[in-house]
C-alpha cells in the first residue's frame, strides 16, 4: 500500500526528489518560515497572521503557497544574483516546492530536535530600552483624502547616547501607509507638529537645518535596522525627532498613535554610524524633473571623500520610480555591486544589510541609474492622466536618495 502511495505521488508530479523522506514541519519548513517570514508573521507583528508554529504555519498553507508561488512574498526587491544581503527574504524555486511538496505530502511534523532555530524570533522579541509616542492620538479625516503629516517627539535624552537599532511601529495599521523619521538637535521645530505637509507654516519649518535628515524609513516589510556589534548610531543629548506620516485615505473615524522604539548599545562603541545621503542635487543630468508621458533615467556619479565601511543602505524613490542600480569604482578600478531593483516597488521598501561591511576606499566612485515610470501604462501613477512631478517631500512628488550608513 505504501509502495503505491508514492507511486501515486509521482504520477501527480509531486517531486520528491530533494530528499529520500517525505518532508516535514520541524526538518524542512520550519527553518524556511523563520528565516523569511516571522519578522513580520508573528504575534503583533506587521503581518495580517502569525506563522510561528505548525497548527498556524498550516492554517495558511494554501496562501503560502499561492503567494510564493506567484513571488507577491516575501517581500523582496533587490536582485539577489547582483548582490546578496544579511536581511534577504528570498525564496529559490527549491524552497517553494519543498513548502508545496510539504502540502501534498500531508504536512507531517516531524520532530522537534531537528529544527535548528536561528535567532530571527528573539529579535522579535527583544526589548526596546526607549519607547516614544507621538504627543497625542491623531484624528484622521474621514473624506477620503491623502494626509501627509509631521509630528514632533522630543527624545528628552538626558545625555548623548548611542543606539544598536530603531524600530517603528504603526499605530493604525489600516492607515499608515508609510513614515520617514529625521532628528533636529535645536528644539526649533517642535512646532511642526501636527502640521499638514500642505500647511505653509510647515514649508517654514523645513528650511531649517536637520541633524539627521534620514534617520529611518519605514514602509511595510521594512523591518528594524540595526547596526553591527560594537557600532552606534549617536542621538545627542535632548534630540527631537521628527516623525513624517503619509495616511491613506479612509471614509471612518480613524485615529492613529504611532510609536518609535530605540535600542541602546549595550557594549562599548568602538565606531559611530554615519549616514551618507546621495540627493537630487548629486544628479549628472539636470534638471530632475520628470515630465507626463515620459520614462527618463538619473545618472549619478558620487566621489567618496573619505574611506568608509558600509553597514547598510536604501534606497528611496516615490511611486514612479522604475528601477534603481548602485555600484562602485574603486581608485585601481575594481567594480563592487552594490544594488539592483529592476522593479521597483514603493509600498514594499527596505533597508539592506551587508553581510559584513563594505569597505570603499577615498575617491571611489558610486555610480547610480535611476529610471522612472511618468506614464499611464504605470499602474502607480498617482495622477491619471499623467502630470509634469518635480522634486518634494509628497508622496505625490518624487525623490532620488541613495542612504548609506556607514562608519
């Protein structure tokens, strides 16, 4: 009976061939589950179910499967053949059969000890040592508007201290479509709170210098940063920061009370985070503006002043971004890939760690292609037909940033 169990199996085409045993949870699935989907799939997480163990791992097979199978997750825009990151989430053809295999198969258990857990779920759990809310719920319009707004959150550090990892956490996850956090050391833009992007006393308060103009973006499936052991990123003592929140729109009563959570550096830092930010005025080919019914491409050509070690980076375009490509020239002429997104996706941005860092020597050169997508046949386009977008803070407007946190 069993001889023509598996020989029914071939015939159904299920392909058992990766292993002599029928695949199970604990062996072969649990481990591609918790590498790539519990940093969001788990209790509180960001993700609409949890995925941490067998009974709810397969609850969901069905769309495990279909979502894999069609690439839609997990979520993951940099080509992995160009250049292969700590935090991937990218599943080769192998591991969507072994979860489809699994399924046919009857979704066996197997047992425990064969599944070696990695640490992905304790850096779920880990504590945060600062948790920071915005100063007050805010109350969304129920008129079907887009709503970008700033809010203001005083750190209120008695001194200056270094943190190993930030964390931003949503608190209506039925609006906040995404949120970019900055840092201002002067006190003078506590103003800005609750301020509309469109509100003119806002524009006011961005002509003032930032500290940190990117400390971190967050966008679903952006999950926290951190920074290598022994390594830092430096808040100064009584730092402000300033919270940029972009609401879809809704026809409720919603209210949102979003939250910031910071990890401190528990050993010495030997080497302090620095953020490298590649703008818009770095463009070759000026103006950057990018007129309705065209896909022009930005060309950048950055020169490091300095040596640095690159921890992470991330890119940042708007919805008609259509592809981004980073690589460096060294002074003897060695290229070193850096990113490529052949597709880009604005709902779905990251920040990519190296797997150790990236040294770059002085006078190396960053070379960065950045295409964009002003047509109708671009199903992100925010305006139908097409407008002329330039530069702006608006998700409406457009952005060519290429973030670079080194040391």
């Amino acid at each position: 009976m069993k001889t023509n169990f598996y020989f029914i199996l071939l015939l159904l085409g299920v392909d058992l061939g990766y292993s002599q045993n029928i695949p199970t949870y604990y062996k072969d699935i649990a481990p591609i589950i918790n590498e790539n989907c519990v940093e969001c799939h788990s209790y509180g997480g960001l993700g609409p179910f949890s995925l941490t163990n067998l009974e709810e791992v397969k609850s969901k097979i069905k769309t495990i499967i279909a979502v894999t199978k069609s690439g839609y997750m997990p979520p993951w825009q940099a080509d992995p053949s160009f250049r292969s990151f700590e935090n991937e989430r990218f599943l080769d053809s192998t591991s969507i059969k072994r979860i489809e295999n699994w399924y046919q198969t009857g979704m066996k258990k197997g047992k425990k000890k064969d599944f070696l857990n990695s640490n992905k779920l304790d850096r779920v759990k880990a504590k945060e040592d600062l948790t920071l809310f915005m100063n007050e719920a805010y109350v969304l319009s129920n008129k079907s508007e887009e709503d970008y707004r700033f809010f203001n959150i005083p750190t209120n550090l008695p001194e200056d201290t270094y943190i190993r990892s930030i964390e931003f956490i949503p608190g209506n996850k039925g609006v906040v479509h995404h949120s970019r956090i900055m840092v201002d050391t002067t006190n003078q833009i506590r103003g800005i709170d609750g301020l509309s992007e469109y509100d003119p006393k806002s524009l006011e308060y961005q002509k003032l210098p930032l500290a940190d103009e990117f400390l971190y973006g967050w966008v679903p499936g952006n999950l926290p940063v951190s920074y290598p052991q022994g390594t830092g990123k430096k808040l100064f003592k009584n730092s402000d920061l300033i919270l940029n929140i972009h609401y879809a729109p809704t026809s409720k009563s919603e209210t949102d009370l979003s939250q910031i959570k910071l990890y401190f550096a528990k050993e010495k830092v030997e080497k302090e985070i620095k953020v490298l930010t590649i703008r818009e005025g770095d463009i070759a080919n000026q103006p950057f503006f990018i007129r309705a019914d065209t896909k022009p491409t930005f060309y950048v050509s950055y020169s490091l002043k300095e040596s640095i070690n690159m921890v992470s980076i991330m890119p940042h375009m708007h919805f008609i971004g259509a592809s981004f490509k980073a690589l460096a020239v060294t002074p003897s002429g060695d290229a070193v890939p850096i990113i490529k997104i052949d597709k880009w996706d604005f709902n779905w941005q990251s920040t990519y760690l190296f797997k150790k860092p990236q040294y770059l020597p002085k006078d190396t050169v960053i070379l960065i292609t950045a295409t964009y997508d002003n047509t109708i046949s671009n199903p992100e386009n925010p305006n139908i037909p097409p407008k002329d977008i330039a530069y702006g803070w608006d998700s409406t407007d457009e952005m060519m940033n290429f973030i670079i946190y080194y040391y």
